[in-house]
C-alpha cells in the first residue's frame, strides 16, 4: 500500500495535479481500500483540524504582513543608503551594499520573492544609473534574495518547526551565522565581478558623495527605524521576553508605526489592501500545513517513515555520503518544487533519517532550507527569477543564465553549512 501512495503521489505531480487535490487523495487512499485503517476520513479531518491549531502557525501571515507594510513604506531604500555611505566607494562596494540590503531585510520579511521584490524593485535601477550591467544587477539580487528565507524570521523556518516539533526559536538562532555567511560568499563573487569587468568609479563616487553632503550622521539617523527593526524582532525573540508569534505580532505594529507615523510614506487607509493581500497568500499556505501533517500522520500509521529511514541507513553507512546525497537531492527538488512544499513534505519523512545519523534536528533543518532557497533561483522554476526578471527589462530563463555563477558561491556556503555543523549550532551552544 505504502508504494501505492508514493506512486500515485509522483504519478499526480508529474500530471500537474493541483498539490493539495494530490495530498488530499493519497492522505485519503488507504481508508478507501481498507476498512480496517485507523487513518479514516475522520481521523485526517482531525489532523487536517489539529494542524492548524498551534499557535506558531499564526507568525506566518503576521511576519508576511509586516514584510508588506515595510516594502511599502521605503524601509529597504533607507536601509541601501546606510551601507552605501559607508562601503560605496570600496571596490564592488555598491553591489556588496546591495547584498548586505537584501540581508538585514530578511530579518524583516522572512520571503525570499519579497525580499527581491522590495529591493530589487529599488537597487536595480540604482545599480545600472551607477553603470554595472542590468542582468548583473538583477542576478544578485535574485540570489541574494535566498537570504530572506535564511536569515530570521524566516517563514520555512516556521514552517520546518511547525511540521517536524522542532524549535522555532531555535531555528531562528541557528539560521544566523549561515546568513552571514552566504552573504560573505555572495560580497566575494561581486568583489571578483567587479576586478574582472570593472566599476564607472566617477559615478559611484559622485552618488556616495550625494549621500555624504547629507552627512553619514543624518543618514544613519533617517535610516536608524529601518535598522531597529530586526533588533526589535530577534531581540525581543532572543531575550526570551517574546515568542517567535508575539514578535511577528509586534513586527505589524512596529511597521505600521514607522511607515504612517514617522517616516509617513505609507496612508494608514492603505492598511486593509495589505491586509487582504496578505491573507490571499497566506491561505494556500495554511492549506498546505494542514494537508501534509495529516499527510505525515497517515504515512506514520503505514511505519513510512521508519521503512524510509531504514533504508536511507542502508544505502548510506555515514553522515557525510548521507549528506552529500541529501544535498543533490534537495537542489534537484529545489529546481522543481516550491520550497513550502518542499518542506511540508519531505521534512518530517527525512528529519527521522538524520537524526539515525546522528544530525541535529536544527542543523537538518537549516541545511534543507538552504537547499531550498538555492532553488529559488534554479531554473527553470526559481521563483526569485521571476520577481527579478521584470524589475531588469529581461526573462527569466535568461536571468536564469547570469546567475550561474553567483548561484555557484551560494553553493559555496551551503557546502561550508552542511559540513560545518557549527555555523548552525554554534549560538544554541551545541557546536
């Protein structure tokens, strides 16, 4: 029965069937063909029910709203001058503060597309008045836009704990240094970039000079509400004094308040069309959670998981092949499947296998995120490709072709994260 569920599961995918209608139908298979399952139709409308009930679900749509208030309200503009002031005039300066941009912004939107959308929608243009070529904007910010999804509050993060009973505050601490480093990885490709193509240094020094006559105390100070806001929401979140839901809570508030009332780009009145959009995308988001914990439940009644890990232990006799192996999987996966998905299915399932290697949970879980957020700009799907692409005049498949390479240094850090238990676990004191 088990192969019967796996098949028909990959045999609907590749048909194009709509994933909930697939999870549905397979969650349902095994009380049609046996009337003696314990996962009958009431027990998966019980777990479908129960999914949803807990309390962290509920940072989702708040993290997503506060991300659109802030978009809306300039926040990522406020934030580009801050560092352009101080590394602008350094070699590949501006597309490093491009990057370190689409950094802090990840602690405020948890989303990789939102990220690109809100800083791309502003740098790109940025960086091609300054004479850098437009695909080589848009390609690093598509890239550096996986960030959103690494640095917290990140919404698979949320998603990862919520489907597997690992720590969601916890995966926030240890998605830190693996941010950083990305960053770094991605600031070294545009630094070599930059001495192989060269820089119009006339014009980067004139736009950094415009930002100094403003003086680097004033932009500092317009831009200090834009740089207070990840301290806020991980302060608060580390400090003990917040849950990741309470701080997603705030972060609603805290963008409201800076974007009506002090920096004033936003109408309060704009408010309810933020709202809506955010429950439109959060439904199918819920939806998802709910359908594949149901999903995991039925699949530990037929012992799936147990059956999978112990051939995974089988075909692999260390952690490291294991890994290696995990991680070609997962960029496959990645190339092909939204990284909600990705996550709500094959989370729980291979969770149990890592943890027979000896893996921690958190360190799993941040190496299959970052997998995933590297398949937010793989072609022929990567999702970032297609927030990118308009904001530079192009396609996707051909901004698909300029991020090889970036892509390539992300791969880098994934390589360093995955081997180096460390950088995930070194702030939970596990290293």
């Amino acid at each position: 029965m088990l192969g019967i569920v796996f098949g028909g599961f990959v045999v609907m995918m590749f048909l194009g069937i709509p994933l909930a209608i697939t999870m549905i139908a397979v969650t349902l298979y095994p009380s049609l063909v046996s009337a003696t399952f314990p996962g009958n139709a009431n027990y998966v409308m019980r777990a479908f029910i129960s999914g949803l009930d807990t309390i962290s679900v509920l940072a989702i749509p708040l993290f997503m709203l506060s991300g659109a208030i802030m978009a809306r309200g300039g926040i990522s503009r406020k934030l580009f001058d801050v560092f352009a002031v101080f590394v602008g005039k350094l070699k590949a300066g501006m597309p490093c503060a491009v990057v370190v941009t689409c950094l802090f912004y990840g602690a405020i939107s948890g989303s990789g597309p939102a990220t690109v959308a809100a800083v791309g929608g502003m740098c790109i243009p940025v960086l091609v008045e300054l004479g850098y070529d437009k695909k080589f904007a848009a390609a690093i910010v598509a890239t550096a836009g996986g960030l959103g999804v690494i640095i917290p509050p990140s919404i698979p993060f949320i998603m990862y704990g919520v489907t597997t009973g690992e720590s969601v505050g916890d995966m926030f601490t240890g998605g830190i240094l693996p941010g950083f480093v990305i960053a770094i990885c991605l600031m070294i490709y545009c630094v070599i970039y930059c001495i192989k193509n060269g820089e119009d240094k006339e014009k980067i020094n004139a736009a950094v000079g415009k930002l100094r006559e403003r003086g680097i105390g004033h932009v500092i100070l317009d831009g200090f509400w834009a740089l207070l806001t990840p301290v806020i929401i991980l302060g608060g979140i580390y400090s003990g004094k917040l849950t990741p839901t309470e701080a997603a809570c705030v972060s609603v508030f805290y963008a409201i308040i800076v974007s009506v009332f002090i920096y004033k780009t936003m109408k309060f009145s704009e408010l309810w069309g933020h709202l809506k959009a955010a429950v439109r995308s959060y439904a199918p988001i819920a939806l998802l959670i709910a359908f594949a914990i149901a999903f995991g439940r039925v699949l530990s009644l037929l012992k799936a998981p147990a059956l999978i890990s112990d051939l995974l232990t089988t075909a692999f006799h260390s952690p490291y092949t294991f890994l290696i192996a995990l991680d070609i999987v997962l960029l496959i996966m990645g190339m092909f499947m939204d990284t909600g998905s990705a996550i709500a299915i094959l989370g729980p399932i291979l969770l149990v296998t890592a943890k027979q290697f000896g893996i921690d949970g958190i360190h799993f879980g941040i190496i299959l995120v970052t997998n995933l957020a590297v398949g937010l700009v793989s072609p022929p799907m990567g999702l970032n490709l297609f927030v990118a692409a308009p904001l530079a005049d192009t396609t996707a498949s051909e901004l698909g072709k300029k991020v090889l390479v970036p892509m390539g240094f992300f791969i880098v850090a994934l390589l360093l994260i995955t081997f180096i238990p460390g950088i995930s676990l070194l702030l939970l004191g596990r290293a």
